[in-house]
C-alpha cells in the first residue's frame, strides 16, 4: 500500500473536473484513496485503488467517468484513454492506455492540454 503519486494525483484533479452521477461521492473516495497494486507497461497501466471512505457509490456505473487525453504526434492524432472504475461502490483502479494500441513510453510525460470526457 502506499500514497498516490503526484502524477496519479494530477490526473484523478483532472477526471474530476467533468460533471458525471455520483461526482461528490467518487471525489470523497479519492480524497482518501491510496494505491494497493499496480501494473505499468508499454501497452497500459492499471493502477488498483482502494479508499478509507465507507460512503458508496449507489450507481451501477462501473466506469463513471473516462478522460480521453488527445496527442498528436510522429504515430499520429489519438487519445489516450484515463478510466476511472468502480467495483461494489467503492473507486477500484485507474487504467491508462493509448487507444490505438501504441506504447506509452512515459507516462508522466503525457501532454494534458487536450481533454474531452465521456460520462
């Protein structure tokens, strides 16, 4: 178990910045979030959370909120994809990955000035 990192920080900052169901109590549980286990390759990171909060998220929405982060670059115009999941009302993982498949060289390299959200 250990804190979120301030990059994992800056992106959660971010996806919270979209209007979705249950916003308050997501924003609850990430304020008292911390990372149990993580998975960061090339291909896509996922980044297992857990929370202090007891209070539930009361949707069924397993993916409240996905922040499509767009670079354009050599490999082309493309997101970037931040979903945020929630499993038994509780946040459980963030996963990165670029949607068309490429490889994430560096992750806290990831240029945020282009975002659109899907809620």
């Amino acid at each position: 178990m250990r804190e979120l990192y301030s990059s994992e920080k800056k992106w959660i900052k971010l996806m919270l910045k979209a209007d979705f169901k249950g916003k308050k109590i997501i924003t609850e549980q990430l304020s008292n979030a911390y990372v149990i286990s993580e998975e960061i390759t090339r291909g896509f990171a996922s980044i297992k959370l857990g929370t202090f909060t007891k209070i539930r998220y009361p949707f069924p929405e397993r993916v409240p909120i996905t922040m499509l982060v767009y670079i354009d670059d050599l490999k082309g115009y493309r997101p970037i994809e931040f979903l945020l999941h929630v499993v038994d009302g509780y946040v459980d993982e963030l996963e990165i990955f670029d949607a068309a498949g490429f490889d994430i060289e560096d992750y806290s390299s990831i240029p945020l000035d282009n975002i659109k959200y899907q809620t």
